[in-house]
C-alpha cells in the first residue's frame, strides 16, 4: 500500500465457480484414486495371502509325504517289532520248552540257542537215558540233531548235542 | 522473470478509475496488456447522492468480467480527509485528531488521512463492483504537480465539480493542506448574507454592478419583441369592421408573443449558466482566500508566504479564479486541466505494482 487507503482485493486466475468445480472434480478424482489404491492394496494383500497359503500347502505337501514315509518305516519297525516280540515270545516258549525238556537225571552245564541251531552242553548218567530222555523231544522238535559223548571219570558222560532246523528252500 | 511478471504478460489488466460527484460519476477504463495501453475508454453517468447507479454498475461490471485482473479506483469524496506535513502519529496530534482515521505516509514526509468510517460508507456505495483503492486527491495534486512542488512556497489546488482540495508544498514538503465541499460551501454561502458582504467588499466587487446584472440589450432576442411594436399601429386601422385584417393581427400578436417567450427563456438560461460559472468560480476563490489566510495567521507554518498557484481544473471552470486569484491574492496562477479519472487509472497502475 503506497498512496491507497485500503488494500486490493486478492486478485485469482481462477474464478470463485471453476474453484468449487475444480474443488469437486478434485474429490472425485482423489475418490477414484483412493479407490483405485485401496482395491490395489487388498489385492496385493490378497496375492501375498494366496502365495503364503500356496506355500503353506506345499510344505503340508512335503509334510504329508514326510509323514506317509515315516508312517511306513514306523508300521515297518512295527511289524518288526512284532516280529522280534513273537519270536521272543517264542524263544522264551522254546527255551521254557526246552528247560521242561530236559529231564531231572541228566544237568545241562551250557545251552546255546541260535536262530537254527541249539547246542546243549551237559552231563548224563548215561547215554541211554539221554537218548530216551532228551535226544527223542529235541529229534521230534529239530530236524537234524547230532550227539557226542565223553566218558567222565565217575562213569557219567559229558555231552555236546548239536540240532539244526533245516529252514524251507524260498 | 518473476511469476507476476508473467501473469501480466499474459492477462490483460483493467485498470478502473471513478471520480463520483454528487450528481455525475465519471468513469475511465484502461485496458493493459503488459505496459501497453490497448484501449481507453471514457464515459459519465448521471447519478444521484454520489451513488452508482444499476447502469454505472453494469458497466464497470461488463469490464470486470474480462479479466480476473482488474482494479477499480476511486477518488476520496469525503468530507472528513487531509493531509498533514508529518507522518509521526505524535506530531500529528499538533494538527488534527487522527483517533479515529486511516493514514498513508508519503516518502516519510507527510500523510493524508480519512475518516474510517467514511471510507466504510464510500466502499459501501460501491459494494455492487467492490473498490481495490481508494486515493487522497492530495497525491494526485502532488503527483500531477510534480515538476512544481520541489520549488519555492506553491499553492496547489484541484477543482472538482462539487469538491475543492487545495496543500501548500514547498521544495518538496508538505507544509498545508485542506478539502472542502463546495456544493455545501455554496449552498452555505447563500444562506449567509454576511459572507457575501464581506467576501464583496474584499473584492471590491458588487454583485448589483451593471457589469454583473442582467444586462437586457445584451439580449439580442429580445429585438423580437419589436413585433408588439405593430401594437402602436392599431390607430391605424379604419375599419375596426374589418374580420379579415383583425384575425390577421391576432395571428401576428401571437407569434409575436410566443417568439418572445421563447427568446426570453434561452436568454434566462444563457444568463444562468454564467452567472452559475461565475458564482463558483467566485465562492472557490472564497474558500481559498479564507485558507490562505488560515495559513499565513497560524505561526506552525513560519509565515510563509506564497507566490504561485498551481490549479488543477477536472471541470472545465472559467477563467475568473485566475483573475480573482492574481488581483486580490497578488499570486501568479496557473490552470491545467486535468483528466480526473485518468489520473486514477494511471495511479491504480502504479499501486497494481505492489499488489499481485
């Protein structure tokens, strides 16, 4: 202000009415906009979900086979666990067995058991009693069953019997 | 090139100035483009209580609608304005109450000022368009006597239809400064009866001088009323039974007559108007002397004495101011006419600058 005494009205290109329509179409466009950007980001938010649930899936995939593989091997080592069980089952049968086997009169001082294979160290009074009293079950329960004798001083014998299971050809 | 700078390149500027009397507005439009002037028009309304009329309004309007850039000016009428040669609100208590006015400073010397509420009653009448500026009549005497206030002690006085603003500068400052009404001072004066005697025999002037009444052989048209003249021939007549030349007479009394009145009406107008011319003419000098003589008797402004007027004349007065002027002030005087609304646009130029 140099020689006026009041000041100028604020002069503007733009008149108060392109201002209003300017101001609205200005809202629209940001509306469009932010539209635009909202359903962009729930998109994306959506592709990551989708990718992070793909992944997901993949890793039950991978999981799932996993776990198929591990419930074979665990069925495996089950049924050979069962196996083990009923062969010991066994085992203890056959030794049980072997034990009501041996008769009061002769003494076992040894007994290897193996898969195939019982050898039996002990002492008999005689061999005629080993023979009826022992070598006749254990022929009946083995397929080949060898026997030695030693004689021992006070006129008993030592014995070694060795019996094998013949295991059928596969 | 700054942004603004731009803008005026590019936009046309209108620059709108109005001086409103009491009765007439006239309105100047410059259409810029730039510094360069493409157009000027100029145009007077007749209006009423110095308030723009629907048709002043359109047209100011029809021009605001061409450019957002456009600056409506308008001369300060109110009555309640001056100038003081101080622009310390200190110091100005010394020469009038500016409590309640709005002040602009010039250069650090002097102000004017106006009263805040008649500046809200102006903006008010031009509340249709609005006004960007509102100017002193002081600045455009300064500004428009430029050449002459840097010398010695000048009156500078700017004449309007029904205002009179009058400062005393000298080598450059501002030393007095008043604004008057002469629509009211004339109306005033002849009311007072004692003025006029006084005012009379300041100039040793009689209004009853032959000089100055009605001086009826001046009259050319009244030659026609040689035609009553015919009147003397009615002796003439022999035969008063004579229908024809009596109707004859009749006719010719008639347009005698009405001639006459005719005559006698433009001569009463002719008359009129300059004894109007000469009324304010004289009632101007009125007000000058009586602030002249303010001026030389109030000791704040060391008794200087002035030796030359400077008028600005925006309506075409006659040439009896200078007269009284040079005979009963013994100052030289010197009339320029100005082009009140011109002056506006080409001040509202300047103040434009400062304003985008």
């Amino acid at each position: 202000m140099q020689y006026s005494f009041i000041k100028p009205r604020s002069k503007g290109i733009v008149s108060p009415e392109f201002k209003l329509l300017f101001f609205f179409f200005s809202i629209t466009i940001v509306m469009l906009f932010s539209s635009y950007a909202f359903l962009k980001v729930k998109s994306f938010m959506y592709d990551s979900t989708m990718d992070d649930l793909m992944s997901k899936s993949a890793t039950l995939k991978v999981n799932i086979v996993s776990m198929h593989e591990d419930i074979t091997y665990i069925k495996l080592q089950r049924r050979h666990a069962e196996g083990i069980y009923t062969e010991n089952t066994v085992l203890k049968e056959s030794i049980h067995n072997l034990f009501d086997l041996v008769p009061e009169k002769i003494t076992l001082s040894q007994a290897l058991l193996k898969e195939d294979e019982l050898v039996l160290y002990g002492i008999t009074p005689s061999k005629e009693v080993y023979e009826f009293l022992l070598q006749a079950p254990l022929r009946s329960i083995f397929h080949r069953s060898y026997t030695s004798y030693y004689a021992m001083p006070n006129g008993w014998y030592s014995f070694v019997s060795k019996n094998y299971l013949d295991r059928p050809v596969q | 090139m700054k942004l603004s700078g731009l803008i005026k390149k590019i936009y046309q500027q209108i620059f709108i100035g109005i001086v409103v009397q009491h009765s007439s507005m006239k309105v100047c439009v410059q259409l810029r483009k730039g510094n360069r002037l493409e157009k000027e028009v100029s145009r007077e309304f007749n209006i009423s209580h110095a308030t723009p009329t629907a048709e002043a309004n359109e047209f100011i309007k029809s021009y605001m609608d061409e450019s957002p850039f456009t600056y409506i000016a308008v001369l300060n009428d109110t009555l309640t304005q001056g100038a003081i040669p101080t622009c310390s609100m200190h110091q100005a208590e010394n020469f009038s109450d500016l409590g309640s006015c709005v002040t602009v400073c010039n250069e650090n010397k002097w102000m004017v000022y106006a009263e805040k509420t008649e500046l809200n009653a102006l903006q008010k009448r031009f509340l249709v368009n609005g006004l960007d500026f509102i100017f002193s009549p002081f600045f455009i005497l300064s500004n428009f006597f430029q050449d002459k206030i840097e010398g010695k002690t000048s009156l500078l006085v700017l004449i309007q239809d029904d205002y009179l603003s009058l400062c005393i500068f000298a080598e450059g400052e501002l030393l007095f400064a008043n604004h008057y009404a002469t629509k009211e001072a004339i109306e005033d004066e002849s009311m007072s009866e004692e003025l006029d005697e006084s005012a009379g025999e300041s100039l040793g002037f009689n209004l009853e001088d032959d000089d100055l009444s009605i001086n009826l052989d001046e009259i050319d048209a009244l030659d026609e009323l040689d035609a009553l003249d015919d009147l003397d021939n009615l002796q003439d007549l022999d035969d008063l039974d004579d229908l024809d030349e009596i109707e004859d007479f009749e006719e010719s009394l008639n347009e005698a007559v009405e001639e006459s009145e005719v005559a006698l009406e433009e001569a009463k107008t002719k008359y009129d108007s300059k004894i109007d011319n000469f009324s304010d003419d004289y009632k101007r000098f009125q007000l000058i002397q009586a602030s002249l003589q303010n001026f030389y008797n109030d000791s704040k402004y060391n008794n200087q004495f002035v030796e030359e007027t400077y008028i600005a004349d925006a309506c075409e007065s006659g040439p009896d101011l200078i007269k009284f002027l040079e005979e009963e002030l013994f100052v030289t005087a010197y009339k320029r006419s100005i082009d009140l609304d011109k002056e506006l646009a080409k001040m509202a130029i300047k103040e434009a600058k400062y304003a985008i």
